[in-house]
C-alpha cells in the first residue's frame, strides 16, 4: 500500500480559532478526517502530524525517510524561516507538495518567500482548505 504523510507546521492546531477571515472556520481536524476519507477511498495509507515545534517537525521527516511515497507540507511560519527543514526535506527522493490554505505571495511581503518551494514538486495555495484535498489527490495521481 503507497504512504503519504501530511505534516503540519505551527499554530495550524487553531484553525477555526485564528484569523477565520483568512483561514476559516474549519479545523485541522475536520480537515484531517476528510484527508483521511480520500485515501481510504484511494487505497491510500495516511499519517497526518502536526507540531508547533521545528526540531519535533524535522524528526518526523527524518523518521520517514525511505519508508514514504509522497510527503504534503504545510510548514506555516517556518515555510519563510526554516532553512532546516528544507534541508531534511531534500533528503528525501519521493514527491514534496507545499500546501497553504491562504496565497502566502498575496499576503505580507515576508511570506512572499518559501524555503519548501524550491523543493516541491506543486505548490497548492489559495484554496482554504480545499489546499490539501488538491495536494492529496495530485500526490495521490503521481505515486
């Protein structure tokens, strides 16, 4: 059975709760749940993590290392400051998927920048929440 894991970076624990006029009301763990639908139904295993921690964020990319067909990563925050986690994420050969739930290039200019881009085979942003169901499927598509 193909793996996908789906990581998630800080403060995406408060979705519903932060900023709903630029990320909603829904929750991470609607989100996760309906993820979790679309690979049952794609014959797909899923892990879905989350941490508001770099180093935890970062052990888990390196847990997964040759045992993953595809990782999607929304690494919030650290998508503009983690030069550490782009370097764990290039020791992978499997596709990595930036996902956002809002346009980072259409918000403050300091998120213009992304360490994951350089690294990601798609970037899936804009879309709410409808993100990651994209960057499910396509990584679903390509594995």
């Amino acid at each position: 059975m193909k793996k996908i894991i789906i990581i998630n970076g800080p403060n995406l624990n408060m979705l519903g709760k932060r900023e709903p006029e630029i990320y909603g009301y829904t929750t991470l763990e609607d989100i996760k749940n309906n993820c979790i639908e679309i690979a049952k139904e794609n014959n797909i295993s899923l892990d879905f993590y989350q941490s508001n921690h770099e180093g935890k964020i970062i052990e888990k990319i390196h847990e997964i290392l040759g045992n993953i067909d595809a990782i999607i990563i929304n690494a919030a925050a650290y998508t503009h400051t983690s030069i550490a986690i782009h370097d764990a994420l290039k020791m992978h050969k499997c596709p990595v998927i930036e996902v956002h739930l809002s346009n980072p290039k259409e918000r403050e200019k300091f998120r213009h920048f992304s360490y994951i881009e350089p690294l990601a085979k798609k970037i899936f942003s804009g879309y709410g929440e409808k993100s990651y169901y994209k960057a499910l499927n396509y990584a679903i598509s390509i594995i």
